[in-house]
C-alpha cells in the first residue's frame, strides 16, 4: 500500500494519515495504532508528497514517545529518521535557544538545571529570601519544593514574575506574595549563571518568537509540517509554540490525542488543548481512529463504559472502537475481606494464569500511588511471587548504586554511619576528593569493584550524575562543602525531590510480575492486568495538602478538575490490558473500613464483567522483619537507645531503682514508630551522624533559655552563652536563620514570664506502666504533679484548635498512674515561636490508641523487628543512615 510501506492501515488510519491538510487533530483511544498512523503519515509526505524530511518536525511530550517515533520510522527509511526533527518539546526549544542564544540574552551555551540543580540554587540563600508565612523552622528548605512547583507552572502558563505578583497581590495572599518575590529572585539567579530550567525551554522559545518577527518567519519557512504526538500532555505554553509554528492558517499541523488519557495535569498538562482545539485553530478538524487493536472483545466494550465518566468535550463524545482481536477476556471485579485477602487474591489468580501458559512477566499490578506499589511488591513477595525488584524505585533502588553510595559516603564522611558497614576505607581509594575520580578508581583500578557490579547500565547512570555534578558545581557546592559531601546532599536532594528515574533492560529482567503506579504504565500494554484498591481514598487517592492554593486565574482561563483526572487515570489503567483484566478491592485495610470507590459506578451494568468474593486469609509474615540479618538485628539485651546504654538502655542493659531495667523513653518508641530500621542504627547500633541537623540544636538553645527564664534567670544571656555549644558552624547556610529565630523568640517572651508568675517546680520523670513494658516521659515544666505544660516549636493551630499527640496522651497516663485525679490533669502546650499557650483536652478515645502505639513499639523492641518500614516515607531522603539503609 502507497505511503505506509509495510504499515496496512484500516480506513479510519487511512483517513488521518493521508489527509491533504491540516490543522486536524486525530482522535487516537488506546491500542488503535496512533504510532503507526503517525509513522505512515510521515512516509505519505515525503513519498508521495514530495516534502523533504528536513521540512519536518515532530514533537512530543515524552522522551520514551519520541525514540518509539524515531524507532518505527527508521526500521523501515533510516534515512528518513535522520533527516527529520524529531524530539520532544524540551529539546527542540533548547535547541532554539542554542541557535538563537544573543536573541534571548543567553550564552552561547546555556547551563541547563533540572529540578534538583533549581532546588540546589534556592537552598543556600533560603534565609535571604524573606520568607515569613513560608518559613518553618525544622526545615527551612521545606516550602521550596511548592515554591519551585508554582513556579514552574506560572512559566508553563506563561506568567511572568511581575503578573505573578499583581495576581498574588489581588488575591490578598500572603503565602502567593512570598512565592512572587522568590519568583524574580530566582530569575535573578538564573540570569547571574547563564542557567535555564526546564520550563524556559518551552516558555523562553515562545516569548523569543513572538518578540522577533523575523525568527518567527524562519522557523515557519523551516516547518513546512507540524506533527504534534500526545497533545493532550502538552501544556499551554507548548500549546502556543506550535501555534505560533503553525502559522495563522495552520494548514501544516497534524497533532495527535486523545482527552481520555489526559493524566499529567500534575506535571503542566493541560487538556484544555485537545477540547479548546477548534478555538485554537478555527479552521481546524477532528477524526477518530476506529479500531482497537489491542483488547480482547469484551474489554474494548468494557472500556467504553467508563468513557462514559468522562464529561470533557473529546471525551465521551467520541464514537467506540470496533475491537480487531478474537477470543474471550476475563474480566473481573473481586471484593475482598480485608488487604491480606486482597493480596492472596490476586497472588492466586496469578498462579492461575501461569497454569494456562501466562508467564510471571506477563502480568502486572497497576496501583495509584507509589506507596501503594511498594506496599504490593511487599505482599506479593510474601506469598512467593515473582516481582521484579527495580521498578520505580528508581536508579537509588539499584544494589549496585547502594553499595557505591556506601562507599562514597564512607570516603567522604570518614565520621559518619557508613563505618558500620565499611570499618576500612581501602587506601587506593584514599586522596581523592573528585567524585568522579574516584567512582573510577574504585570501578576499574586496583579494588576492581567493577568486576561485582551486575548492573552496568546503572552504574554508568551514577557516573553521568557525578559528571554533571562537577559541571553545575558553582551553583551545587557551597562553599563550606567539600566536593564529595557535596555530591551526596545532591543525591540526597534528588531523592526527596522524587528520585533518580532509571529504566531497566527489560530483557535483563528475570521472568517475574511487574508492580507499576497508572502513571509508569501509560504508553504500555500487558497481557494480564491486575487494578487493586479501587476504594475509597486509595483510587481516587486522597489529595495531598498543598502549601499554596493556586494561582488565581485570569478570564478564559481553564482550572483543572482532579475528580475528571482521577477517572481518566481509571481509564489509563484498564486499557493496558490486551487479555485478561482483574479489578480489586478490600472492604478493610489495616483494619479501617473502606467504601467501594465512586470510579467504580460507571461499570454496574457493564456486560460480561464477573463478580467474585475473596475471603479472609492469615495476614503474610513481614518479610523485612524475618529477613533482617541476626548480625545487625542483636541478641537479647544488646538492644541500647544510645551510647549511654548505662544509663537507659531499653534491652535491658541500664538499671534502674532496686536493680530493675530501666524504663524505655518516650522519645525512643516514638522514634521506633517513625521508623524501625532508624531506631536499629540509631539506638541500638548508636551508629554516629555524619552531621547534627541545626535545628536540634536551635531547640536545645531556646529550651535551655527558657529553662533559665523559669528560673529566674536572663534567657537571652542563657542563650547566647549556650548557643556557641550546640547552635551550627557559624559559615552553614541556616545558621543566621536559627540564631535570630531564636534571639526573636526570647525577646518577645512577655514580662510575666521573666521571672514567671508562677515559677515551676522541678521537673520530674513520670513513667508509664503498659502491658509490654515501662516508658519514661519528661514535661517541659511541671507546677506540680498534676499542673503540666509541653513547649512546640510548630505554629500555633487555627481556630486554636490543639490536635493531641501521642506525646499528650502519655503525660496524661502518666500523671494519672502517679496519682493525679482521672481527668483532673490539665496540661498546656506552649507555642514558643508565637508565645502562645493553649489548654490541650482531654480526649480518652484518642488517648488509648496513642497507648496502644506506644505498647505496639514497645512490643517490636522486644522482639527485636527493626524492618525498614518509615512512617512517612518521604523523611527518608533526610535520615542520616539513608545511604546505609536496605529500603
């Protein structure tokens, strides 16, 4: 068939392929063959239309889509492959501003920062920026990741700072203002490095174009034809490059999408392009491809059901597919008692599949969240599956790299927790402060660490990072820092900003199930796909809290609705399956009750949809606690909380009164429930910190100078004599922001309280007898036994609303088993950043969950389970063993 070579195309392909002009916007549902109707256009034009490959320019959202692209068309013209442009967004822009660099004001080559470099530059100057309502003084960085995120969506949306800041201003918020003055900060910083970031690559171009018209000519003399892959993931500045590429006729412009897999709101997309295409283009057209060629039958006519869900126009508008494949589809909707009996489900139906000649690989579990991934790779290992390891735990997840950062983090923080693991730095590998150096010399000189490496294409991903950290290191080493400590706060800044992507040869992969979120399978298909949690609050996933509200818009702009996403992410994730597809979801996880998820109500008269119920099973062993290694994990009495162990360990070895073991700390069970892997290092190892985070020594100043106010003495003298002691090295980059937060706070402390009105009585260790053992817990100050008061660094609560903490709840017990009146204790906290104190309530409902916590930490230390299980795992990135650590 002329133009698509060995491509057949059906009649709907055919139509949009060939159509004689543009602006069109072809209508492509998942599996109806959008990349070969995109490859067999490219060959109609230059075939049959004679248009040189030169003349070309596609462009697409993804690096992934733009090598598929690039793949499909050079298997069959390389020459046309080469020739052609065809690149995502972000490198055709970036390859605009290399060419016309003096145009936009950049050097010649401009210095490109990703994420992670953009955080790096805001990061030392943190305490410059004026930050008041953003500012949190256990983090200071913490309001960065929000600031930088809001703006780069005002870059994506084309905002300048000077617009953001009279939106900001309108609006009256006083967080939004804070944001606007960082704003032109930063594009201050980036103009001082000759630097970009990713969202200059797209709005910097658009800006270049529409203020020079004569480089707006050439490159639409250069583009004879615009083709434009997943539109719907293009954001609005992408959109208004191609507009202006497209010319006023956009005769040239064929795009691609489809609104139903519109689910990168969260990263700039904007849907709005695909529904406002007409308005956009008022010439321009639409066509549908008609045939899906990937789903059995049943399934194509299953997904069409939740295309009903959708309420965008390109969405349930759009006509069905006709399904090309025979045979019969399971598809499956189980309830399940509980989350283990979720995953016994779906481990069995697995087995089941692999009974009829499905391997493990062929399967996969497509979940919301990454959490949630990880929650169900745990219990699919438990109950003997195959799951493949690497995932989306990124390159930091790789064997490989972990033992490498163990050791740098041994050469480069000699005092630090990696000696634990590594006692003796080798001497080959001693000297050096070049990270890349010495990656080379421990790969491929004398301690030939890489003839134990198994994953090449890994490591060869680190040494990259640490070339292009030695490239960007004005703006990444400070200079109080060494190059190698510097590189690993880098990996660690890279980890809390979402981790180093890295995608494995599949072919190197061992035949074993593979668990993904939505989001890493779009693009993907799989024989047998397994959707698991489809409960309330888990699909859809509770919304996590912002710190800013959004940017108020201006008129005819669009906001983003995130119930439509969820149910276009639904979507997503039923459409990667080609034969087999199984919904799940528990009626309990953890014990909570949980209600069916609404996504679910667009398939209650679906046709042929099976319904089964998968009862109660025995809770799976925790793997990470029977897999802990008895070396690490101690035998009984080793366990110490600190290298005091004389003094309070909670194995056994302090001694209290009479001889009998000293009470555990609260401190300590509260830091088991953080994580029990941390509390293994840090108690029971009493592993050394390669650095003391400031803040834990800006809250020992201020409670010893309130101590001493109590006492009758002056707190700010008590602080500034102290203050040398425990504060920071006076050249880190937070010190001046921790020394005058507190000078700030003692000098607004209210005259009552120097000397107090009521002065305290010592403070006097309570403890708390629970069923698996005794915690000891200490008040701020004591009035007397029954007069409590705990101090907060955190701002004071709104509507002065105290939430009681497990904290409360154990000196209330306490107080109470010592004597005091049941619920006659009163107890304040003390907001010493406000000067504030507010009565905490008594409430006995909460009180006995929080005990039944502390009982529940109390009981893991007995057993000696240290798992790496974080309460929250986004504090991992900022644990000080987390080079050391397994998860």
């Amino acid at each position: 068939m002329g133009g698509g070579g060995k491509y057949s195309l059906d009649n709907s392909q055919r139509a949009a392929a060939y159509a004689e002009r543009g602006p069109l916007l072809v209508g492509a549902g998942p599996g109806t063959g959008k990349t070969r109707t995109l490859t067999a256009r490219v060959f109609h034009l230059v075939r049959e239309r004679g248009e040189r490959p030169e003349s070309l320019l596609a462009l697409t959202f993804s690096r992934r889509a733009a090598e598929e692209m690039r793949e499909r068309i050079a298997a069959e013209e390389p020459e046309i492959a080469r020739r052609a442009f065809i690149s995502t967004f972000h490198a055709y822009g970036h390859d605009l501003l290399r060419r016309y660099w003096q145009e936009a004001g950049l050097p010649p080559r401009p210095l490109l920062l990703d994420r992670t470099d953009a955080f790096a530059l805001l990061e030392r100057r943190v305490g410059t920026l004026g930050l008041n309502t953003l500012r949190y003084l256990h983090d200071p960085t913490f309001p960065l990741p929000d600031i930088l995120s809001a703006i780069t969506r005002a870059k994506e949306d084309l905002i300048a700072p000077d617009e953001f800041a009279a939106r900001a201003a309108a609006c009256g918020d006083e967080r939004l203002k804070e944001v606007a003055a960082v704003y032109r900060v930063y594009e201050d910083l980036l103009r001082e490095a000759g630097a970009v970031d990713f969202a200059d690559l797209v709005a910097r171009p658009v800006r270049l174009l529409q203020n020079n018209p004569r480089l707006l000519h050439a490159e639409r003399a250069r583009w004879r034809h615009l083709l434009i892959d997943e539109y719907q993931d293009v954001n609005r500045a992408g959109a208004l490059l191609v507009r202006l590429l497209a010319g006023d006729d956009g005769a040239g412009l064929w795009a691609v999408g489809d609104l139903r897999q519109a689910i990168y709101a969260f990263r700039g997309a904007s849907p709005a392009n695909v529904s406002a295409f007409e308005t956009d283009y008022p010439t321009g057209r639409r066509t549908e491809l008609a045939v899906n060629y990937r789903s059995r039958p049943n399934l194509v006519t299953l997904f069409g059901a939740t295309q009903q869900q959708q309420h965008s126009r390109g969405s349930e508008d759009a006509p069905l597919w006709h399904a090309s494949r025979d045979g019969e589809a399971a598809a499956v909707l189980a309830v399940a008692a509980d989350d283990d009996a979720q995953a016994m489900g779906i481990a069995r139906r697995m087995r089941r599949f692999t009974d009829e000649g499905y391997s493990w690989g062929q399967q996969v579990v497509l979940c919301r969240t990454r959490a949630q991934a990880a929650a169900m790779q745990e219990a699919l290992r438990a109950r003997d599956v195959p799951v493949q390891s690497q995932q989306e735990g990124g390159l930091l997840a790789c064997p490989d790299i972990k033992t490498l950062l163990i050791l740098l983090s041994r050469a480069f923080e000699p005092h630090g927790p990696a000696r634990h693991s590594l006692p003796d730095l080798p001497e080959e590998l001693s000297g050096t402060d070049n990270v890349v150096a010495f990656l080379a010399q421990a790969l491929f000189g004398p301690y030939g660490l890489a003839r134990r490496m198994e994953n090449g294409a890994a490591v060869a991903r680190l040494l990259a990072l640490a070339q292009a950290f030695q490239e960007r290191a004005s703006i990444l080493i400070g200079g109080e820092e060494t190059q190698g400590r510097a590189f690993l706060r880098h990996i660690r800044r890279m980890a809390r900003l979402g981790g180093v992507p890295f995608e494995e040869d599949s072919a190197c992969e061992s035949d074993a199930v593979r668990v993904l979120t939505v989001h890493a399978s779009k693009g993907l298909e799989f024989p047998v796909v397994f959707v698991p949690n489809l409960s309330q609050g888990k699909f859809p996933a509770r919304g996590r809290p912002s710190l800013l509200s959004p940017l108020p818009r201006s008129e005819g702009e669009t906001e983003t609705d995130d119930g439509e996403e969820e149910t276009r992410l639904f979507f997503v994730a039923l459409t990667r399956a080609r034969d087999h597809l199984i919904l799940s979801r528990a009626e309990r996880y953890n014990g909570r009750s949980a209600a069916a998820s609404p996504l679910l109500t667009c398939l209650d008269g679906a046709v042929g949809l099976q319904r089964e119920v998968w009862d109660a099973a025995p809770p799976a062993p925790s793997r990470a606690a029977a897999s802990e290694p008895p070396s690490e994990r101690g035998g009984a009495g080793s366990v110490s909380p600190s290298p005091q162990a004389g003094e309070r360990g909670p194995g056994g070895e302090g001694r209290g009164r009479g001889g009998q073991p000293a009470p555990l700390e609260a401190r300590d069970a509260e830091l088991y429930l953080r994580c029990p892997r941390r509390f293994f290092y840090e108690r029971v190892l009493a592993l050394p910190h390669a650095e003391t985070h400031p803040y834990s020594g800006f809250q020992k100043a201020v409670r010893h100078a309130l101590r001493a106010a109590g006492e009758g003495a002056n707190p700010a003298a008590a602080f500034q004599a102290y203050w040398p002691q425990v504060g920071p090295d006076p050249a880190h980059p937070h010190e001046e922001i921790y020394r005058l937060a507190a000078e700030e706070i003692l000098t607004s402390l209210p005259p009552e309280t120097v000397p107090p009105q009521h002065p305290a009585t010592a403070v006097e260790t309570l403890t708390v007898a629970l069923e698996q053992g005794t915690l000891s817990v200490r008040p701020d100050v004591s009035h007397d036994s029954a007069r409590l008061e705990c101090h907060t660094f955190r701002k004071p609560p709104k509507e002065d609303k105290v939430e009681v903490s497990g904290r409360h709840s154990l000196l209330r017990e306490a107080a109470e088993q010592a004597g005091a009146p049941s619920g006659q204790v009163i107890l304040h906290l003390r907001y010493v950043t406000a000067g504030q104190t507010l009565p905490v309530p008594d409430k006995p409902a909460q009180r006995k969950k929080h005990l039944a916590k502390y009982n529940e930490a109390l009981r893991g230390i007995r057993l000696q389970v240290f798992s790496a299980a974080p309460d929250d795992a986004d504090d991992c990135p900022a644990c000080p063993y987390f080079f050391l650590c397994p998860a």
